[in-house]
C-alpha cells in the first residue's frame, strides 16, 4: 500500500515533518510519502493562501495518480481543495480536520479545537459544523502563534497551556491540533493535560490505510465523478482534462 501526505505549503521542513508524523502510524508494509507543491504559499493562515494552495495540491494528486498511490491525506487542518482532490483521485482522499475530529469524537463526547492564529478559527469552526459535529465541537481556541514559528523557543508551553485551559474552561475531554504543524507535540502535550490529544496526520494516515485496506474509494458517479473534460487557460492549461480520469469499479 503506497500512502501519499501532501503538504499544501511549499516548506521543506513542514513537509519532513508530516512525513515522520505519518509513518509512525503506519502498518508493516505500508509505504508513507510527503510531499509538497511546486507552487504555492510558504504558509497557510488565511483564505488568500489557501485558495491559491489548491492548485500545487491537485498537481501533486495528479503526480500521485500517475505513480499508482493508494491514497492521500491532506496535511492542512482548513482540508484545502478536499473535494476536488477526491474528483481526481482513484482511491481515499483524506483532510486532517476530517479525520482528527472524526477521531476526537470516538474517545470524548466533547472536543475542543486548539489552532494557531485567531484568524482561522472561524475556518475551523465552518468545518467542524460541515462534518457534523457541531455540538460535539464545544471551542475553537488560537494560541496566537504562525505556522512556522511553531518549533521555536516557548511554542509548546504556549500551546499546551491553551489545551489546559480548554480542559479546565471549555470541559474538553479531548483537544484536536488545529494544525499539521503541532504534530510532534501530540504526546508532550497529552501526557501534561491528562485527556486524549489528537494530531489529525497521524489521525488522517490511519483512517487513509483502513479505507484501502476496506476498498472503499470515492464514487465514480454522483458529486465524486471525474470533472467533465473542458478546455483551461493562461496559468491554468496545465491542468486541462481532456478525458475521464477515473473509471467505475468493476
């Protein structure tokens, strides 16, 4: 089984990250990938970036397609081009928002949401309303700390603080990592704030390999169907399909 982590953003270190992140969780004979875009932005904390992150993910599904990948998972907690990327895909295609909440909900009846930057809570907030866990979802917190200053100095206590206080304020009993990013913070943190903290990569590769493991795949018809082949232009005529990309299954 060939799982394929896509970093949206376009920093090398980000995307090494995720790749450990993954295949810690992987099963024996598993083989786990990262990669990231060819284009795109260095970061991803507002709607701009992520539109304009869309594009270097589909590419990468694209190269994935190509090379025989089993399935995806989408390493950017606001689950960036998710359904487009599943239109194109033969196999799972899997967001860490998705999947982390999902998984959230399996081990506490109330989850809180700790992210990074204020400004994308409300992205996280509108997904959690989308995967249906509305009620489930009791906080969106924001340590107040960017994507790539979270290795720095002092940006675990700053994060592990605000999980407690989502604990000891919101009655959480689980926090989700709003971003790709805290992954290898996961078990620090949980072991100091005493209830099941949840990195959504690890969360997503696992849900990825049971979903194969299954031969559940998006459908070949309905909101899931191919794009239907039409011309693209400027920036975009790399990206033109001139034919069906995906088939039913047998």
């Amino acid at each position: 089984m060939h799982i394929r982590v896509i970093n949206p953003n376009t920093t090398r270190a980000m995307t090494d990250l995720v790749g450990r992140s993954a295949r810690v969780v992987a099963a024996p004979g598993t083989l786990v990938d990262a990669v990231q875009p060819t284009m795109g932005p260095a970061s991803i904390e507002s709607h701009y970036e992520e539109a304009l992150a869309v594009p270097g993910l589909l590419e990468q599904v694209a190269l994935g397609e190509a090379e025989g990948v089993d399935a995806y998972v989408v390493a950017c907690f606001g689950d960036p081009g998710l359904d487009a990327a599943r239109e194109l895909a033969h196999g799972p295609v899997i967001g860490i928002a998705e999947a982390a909440m999902h998984v959230a909900a399996l081990v506490g009846r109330r989850f809180s949401v700790v992210t990074t930057l204020g400004r994308t809570r409300a992205r996280a907030r509108e997904l959690a309303d989308r995967y249906g866990f509305r009620d489930a979802c009791v906080a969106v917190r924001a340590c107040e700390i960017p994507v790539l200053a979270l290795e720095d100095p002092g940006a675990q206590r700053r994060l592990t603080d605000e999980c407690r206080r989502a604990v000891e304020q919101d009655g959480a009993d689980a926090i989700v990592l709003g971003c790709a990013g805290m992954a290898s913070l996961c078990a620090a943190i949980a072991d100091e704030v005493g209830v099941p903290v949840v990195d959504g990569v690890a969360a997503g590769t696992v849900l990825a390999q049971s979903l194969v493991t299954l031969g559940l795949r998006p459908g070949a018809a309905g909101e899931y169907a191919s794009p239907p082949p039409k011309p693209m232009s400027g920036l975009l005529a790399g990206f033109e399909i001139h034919a069906a990309v995906r088939v039913p299954v047998a």
